[in-house]
C-alpha cells in the first residue's frame, strides 16, 4: 500500500515553480497594510486617564524596532530566558493603538529589514488563528503577534513577542531530509503514534527508530519570513534527494496556501514531507515524517 501511495504522489504534477508571482519578500503587506493613516498622538482622542506613548523606553528591544504606533498606550512587558516555547531569551511587549495605525507599524519593520507579513484574518477560520497575525525575521531577531484583541472603538491590543533567531533544525533530521535553513521559535514538536494513529509519546530520546513519528513544525511552530524564493530552493532540494510529489494552491481562511505533499522510500518506510506556505503571511509549515498515513488517507 506504501508503495502504491508513493507512485500516485510522484504521478502528480510537481511545480517547481509558484504558482503565483514572486516577489522576492520584499512586499507582504496586504492591501489593507499599505493604506497610509493620518491618525497620530496629537489628534487621536485622548482620555486624560490614559498615557500615551511614543517611544518605548526600554533596552532590551533590538535597536531597528518600529516606534510605537501612533496613539499608542496601555504598554506593558516583560522579559524571560529560554524555555520549552522559545529556544532563546525573549521580550514580550502589549499596547493598544487605533486599529489603522498597526499597519504604519508592519510597513515600518519591512522598511527596517525584516521579512514577514501580517493580515486580520476573521473568525471563525478553518486553520489559521483568527485576529491579527503576524511574523517577521532579519536572520537576528524573530518576532511574532502572539495575541489580539480588537476594541468596540476601534482600537487593537497586541501582545507580541521577539527573540533571538536561532538555527532550531533538528539535526537528526538531515540523516533524512534535506535541511531548510529558516528560523522558528523552538525545535518543532516530536510525537510518536501507535499503529491507529493515537499519540504515544512526544519525548525525544536521540534516534528516529520509532515505528511511527512525525516531527512537526506547524501553526505558531511555524518557519517564518520565508520568501518564495526560500520555497521554491527548499522543494528542488528536496527533488534532488529524490522526494517526490504533488503541488496544490488554495485560499485559505482568506489567504493563498501553496502547498507540497512529497515522500520517498527508504527500505520498507515512506517518508513524507508535507509543506503549507503562507504568501501572505510569509510563514512555512512543515511536517516530517516515516509514516505517511497520518497525512495522507490510506
């Protein structure tokens, strides 16, 4: 059956190539991000029980990060080292601003270097999270929307979080599959099933030798500030390793998924790659795995 499923993927049409136009990472505003706002401190309605801010007076932000929005208050953060959701020390920041002046704010990091996008994406949704989304990348700093919350006035609360990049691959994986050279959070998640697909364990212990596992970097574990260049340089490196597959676009929850489903056999497994990237977010999904099955109907 393995084998059987292995010859329908390779039969597919693989498109190396995007199905859409490039655009090298160097616009991934939306339409709505590229209105310019004439909202500032000054003339946005003030409450005499709210500070406004317009700088951020801490430290420990990378120096090329935005000022705050305008009409910017209720600023808070904190700041913590490395654990299970971040591989390295982060910074955690919150402020409301008026809803149009977040996207000054997006367009202000992509004048400053950084790779990524941001859309609202309205509930209820189908795979991505509803609110505001959005993550960047310039190879030192990671940074990402972590939560939203939209105000009856028309204000938005944001808590977001940046960290160091880091090279998070695991690196028994490349005994495998080709390496993609990207920045996420954390290492991914690991998980080990039994043979009806129910989660058996998500520990780690050096090998690859479990009969079923999957190594997943998806949803907020997702890759960030990937282009389509990334993409389509990643999929022929996976080609060259003699993967092979199908490729499907599709809109979802309001945003172009480009999508690649390619496996390989090994001996008496199928191994599976499966790949969902956000053009308008900027983010790759990727799951890896030596069971195909639990991405793929049997």
């Amino acid at each position: 059956m393995k084998k059987t499923i292995a010859i329908l993927l390779a039969a597919s049409t693989l498109f190396l190539c995007s199905c859409t136009d490039k655009n090298n990472g160097n616009e991934t505003t939306t339409a709505e991000q590229t209105t310019s706002s004439s909202t500032n401190a000054s003339d946005t309605t003030k409450n005499s029980n709210v500070e406004y801010i317009n700088e951020w007076g801490i430290d420990s932000l990378p120096e090329d990060f935005p000022v705050p929005p305008a009409g910017a208050y209720n600023f808070e953060y904190e700041q913590g080292e490395a654990n299970e959701e971040y591989a390295s020390d982060w910074v955690r920041i919150q402020f409301t601003c008026p809803e149009n002046e977040i996207y000054r704010f997006t367009n202000d990091l992509l004048k400053a270097g950084y790779i990524g996008g941001a859309k609202k994406i309205g509930a209820p949704t189908t795979y991505f999270r509803p609110g505001f989304n959005g993550f960047w990348q310039n190879g030192k700093n990671y940074i990402r929307v972590a939560a939203s919350q939209y105000g009856e006035d028309g204000s938005l609360t944001l808590l977001i979080d940046i960290a160091e990049c880091k090279d998070n691959f695991p690196m028994v994986l490349t005994s495998i599959f080709p390496k993609f050279n990207g920045y996420t959070k954390n290492s991914g998640l690991y998980n080990e099933y039994d043979e009806n697909k129910n989660r058996l364990d998500n520990e780690f212990i050096g090998s690859l030798n479990a009969q079923s596992w999957a190594w997943d970097f998806g949803f907020e574990n997702a890759f960030v500030g990937v282009t389509e260049e990334d993409l389509e340089n990643y999929v022929n490196d996976l080609v060259n390793a003699e993967f092979a597959g199908k490729s499907t676009t599709s809109v979802t929850d309001g945003c172009t998924v480009i999508s690649y489903d390619l496996v390989k056999e090994i001996g008496d497994k199928t191994y599976g790659v499966f790949i969902a990237y956000n053009q308008i977010l900027k983010t790759m999904d990727i799951a890896y795995t030596n069971n195909i099955y639990l991405y793929v109907q049997n």
